[in-house]
C-alpha cells in the first residue's frame, strides 16, 4: 500500500502544477482564439475586439467613423456608412506564441529550471452584418469570442522514493471551452454630427477545467480525474455616443464614449472526481449546483479620433474595467485574485490615394497601431499586462469598398519573475469586407 506521505507529495506536485509546473509543455487548446497558461484563472483570456481594420490600428477605434468598416467598438459607429449600403465582414485569426518560464523545483527550492514551449491556434474572429433601417439610422448584427480558455500542463513526477515505490507518474492540468458574445444594436444620428447607438448583448458558453494523476508502471494504481465544468450565460447592454465636428472642408476631430452595463452570469456548475483503472471507472464525487458570484462588470471607454483628406486617421482609445472583487470558484490554489483592467490603445491609417485608377497599391490602405493592456488577472503580486505594436493593410477588391484586410499583432505578455511564465506572441489576422448598395431603383428597364 503506498505511503501516506506519498500521497501527500502526490498531491503538492499536483498543487504545484496549478502553479505553472516545473516541467511546463503548453499545446495547442480546443478554445476560441488563445492558447494561454493565463486563462487558466476567471472567465480565461479576454479576447481583443474590433476587425482586422481595429487590430491593425493597435485595437483602436471608439470614435472611428470610417464608412467602409463596420465599427464593432462603439454602437453608435454603425451609422457611419452609406445610407443604402450593405456590409457584411467575417475575420480570422492566427496566434503562435513562445512561452519561457524559469520555476523552481518544488523538491529542491534551490534549483531552477528553466522550461520553453510553444503553442499555435487558429480560428474565425467574429462574423457581423449591418443594414440601414431609415436614412441616418442602421443596425448591426453578428457574434464573437468573448474569452478563451485554452491551456495544457505537464509535469511528471521526480521524486525517486515514491518512484520506485509506483513506478513512473504524469500529472496533467487542462483547460478548455470559451465564453461567446453576440449582439444586435441600433444607432442613429441627430444634426449630421451627434450619432447614439446601443447593443443588446447575450453571453453564452461552456468552460471546463480538470486535472489528471496518471500511474503508467504499475495497473494496479487508478489514474486519477477530477475537475470543474461550467456552463453559463448572461445577457447585457453596451451604449456608445460619437460627436463629429468638421475642421475646414477636408478634416474633422471625433470624440466617442462607450458604457457596457455589467452582467450577471448565470448558470451550473459541475463538480467530478473519477477513479480510472483498466476494468472500470468509478465515480468519487459528482455534484451539480448554481454558479454563484460570477460578473462581468461594466467598461467605460473615451476616445479621440482624428481624419483628413480621405487620407490620414488617426485613433487613440482609452478603456477601464473594474473587476476587483470578483471571485471565481475553482481558481487554483495560488496567490490569484481579480483587479482592475485597462488598455490604451493608439493606431493610424494612410491612404495615398483612394480614387487612383492608375497605380493600384496608392489605394491600398496601411495601418499601424500600439497598445498596452492590464488584464483583470493579479498572480502572486503581479498583475498580468500586455504591450504589443501592430500593422497592417487593406486591398481593395472590384468595385465599391470590397476588401481583404490583413494585420499582424507582434506582442509580449506576462513576465519570468517569481516563478511566473512569459509570453511572446505573433498574431495574424485576415478580415474578407463585403460592401454592396442595396434598395436601388432601375432607371432603366
């Protein structure tokens, strides 16, 4: 019979795992859009929103009134279009990241160990569509990841007393499943200046995080599952206003708000252990109950925008979250907890000439962009933050403002301090923009 002792140090390996493990291999995940040993904690990782148009420009974009996109950050931006325009715009998107930690050895504090790894995730960013209800007004309509919970733990056991003991021991930490939003909203605009919109959002998903003890050498020992299941969803209200005023005949300025009321999220959650040998699995706890205490709080977002001559634009966006107090059940066992988030986010856009008809590339569209972000996440005295810059083009596409849009997202998050992993990302994405003028009368039959 094994060791009490053992067990226990079976148990602080899995513990210390929850902890960014000593033999750390982070892989490819089964959720939206990231692979992050950081979604491991809370609703996962908050996604980056907007189209490749926002991403390329640093994420930016609140007080953006480009008619040939559709504005995903503010609702009031879906009135900036053609009146009789039809548009539709689908994303997708690449993420390959390398992650470097330096931990140390939960059986000898004083070694470090240094660990690398790798992860690549592809999938759609969002779809949206938006048509114009009655001259100055529009709506839009589409869905999009919200957050993503995606990561993959590996340690195997070094401790060669309860090795020659049970044999060899792999101890795994898993999670996976994303956090959906979708939307329809309104907008209006009042005095060709002052435009107000609104989005009803509805949150949905299912998120699952377990752990696994697995004995290779000896079948006589039960691997080991246990975890939580979690599904949910909630539904919320995002408010946005934009005010244009023009500076002489080829220039404006912009100034944009947004409000996002915060939403309760409901649901179930299921709480298993299961004992796995090779004749039978037997179940040790399995329990349903409420989700209790889970929110995604309101965001409050101001910016400033900046166009001229059909040529130049330029946005800068400011964003704040309060997520203090905010807890999750289930969060490992470390020095984890909620706080306040934030992003500034800066980007421009140059246009040589967008009604050349002789040189195809001066009615390209390039974009670049800068960010940083302070995510919600706060682990063992450090809040988890994200600096990135970006870049990116549009190519026009027959007629009107059909597009392929491309951007690259070249970023690094978190940090190699207290035994904490970093993350160094190359993100692309690829948005397809379809334009077409609808609802108009044949002169000609």
């Amino acid at each position: 019979m094994m060791k009490r002792e053992n067990v226990f140090k079976i148990l602080a390996v899995a513990t210390a795992i929850l902890c960014f493990a000593s033999e750390l291999s982070a892989q490819d995940g089964d959720a939206a859009n990231s692979s992050t040993p950081y979604s491991l904690f809370g609703f996962g990782d908050i996604l980056k929103q907007g189209t490749s148009y926002n991403l390329a420009m640093g994420g930016a974009g609140i007080a953006d009134r480009n008619v040939r996109t559709i504005n995903l950050l503010n609702p009031a931006g879906v009135t900036a279009r053609e009146q009789k325009a039809f548009m539709f715009d689908i994303g997708l998107e690449n993420r390959n990241t390398i992650y470097r930690s330096e931990n140390v050895d939960p059986f000898n504090p004083e070694t470090v160990i240094p660990a690398r790894s790798a992860s690549n995730t592809f999938n759609i960013h969002h779809i949206v569509a938006s048509l114009p209800i009655y001259k100055h007004s529009a709506f839009k309509l589409g869905i999009q990841p919200y957050s993503s919970v995606s990561y993959n733990f590996q340690a195997r056991e070094t401790d060669d007393e309860l090795i020659a003991e049970v044999g060899d021991i792999n101890y795994k930490r898993i999670g996976e499943g994303s956090l959906y939003q979708a939307f329809l909203g309104a907008g209006v605009t009042f005095w060709d200046r002052l435009s107000l919109g609104v989005d009803g959002q509805w949150y949905f998903g299912n998120i699952e995080r377990y752990s696994i003890a697995s004995f290779n050498t000896d079948a006589s020992y039960r691997s080991l599952t246990t975890g939580w299941s979690y599904v949910m969803s909630g539904f919320g209200a995002k408010f946005g206003l934009q005010y244009e005023q023009p500076l002489g005949k080829a220039a404006s300025i912009r100034a944009g708000a947004t409000y996002s009321l915060g939403t309760d999220i409901k649901g179930y959650r299921t709480r298993y252990a299961f004992g796995v040998s090779t004749n039978a699995t037997d179940t040790i706890r399995y329990d349903q109950g409420n989700i209790k205490g889970y929110k995604i709080p309101a965001e409050i977002g101001v910016a400033l925008s900046f166009s001229a001559k059909d040529t130049w634009t330029v946005n800068v966006d400011y964003t704040m979250q309060d997520w203090t107090g905010i807890g999750f059940e289930g969060s490992p066992g470390v020095d984890f907890f909620t706080t306040k988030a934030s992003s500034i986010r800066a980007g421009l856009e140059y246009t040589p000439n967008r009604y050349d008809i002789r040189y195809y590339f001066r009615r390209v569209s390039y974009r670049a962009g800068f960010y940083h972000e302070k995510s919600y996440v706060n682990v063992m005295g450090h809040q988890v933050a994200a600096t990135g810059v970006t870049f990116g083009m549009s190519f026009p596409v027959f007629r009107y403002y059909n597009a392929i849009s491309f951007g690259l997202d070249i970023g690094q998050r978190g940090t190699m301090q207290d035994n904490m992993i970093r993350e160094r990302y190359v993100l692309f994405n690829l948005s397809f923009d379809l334009f077409d003028i609808w609802f108009i009368k044949n002169l000609y039959q």
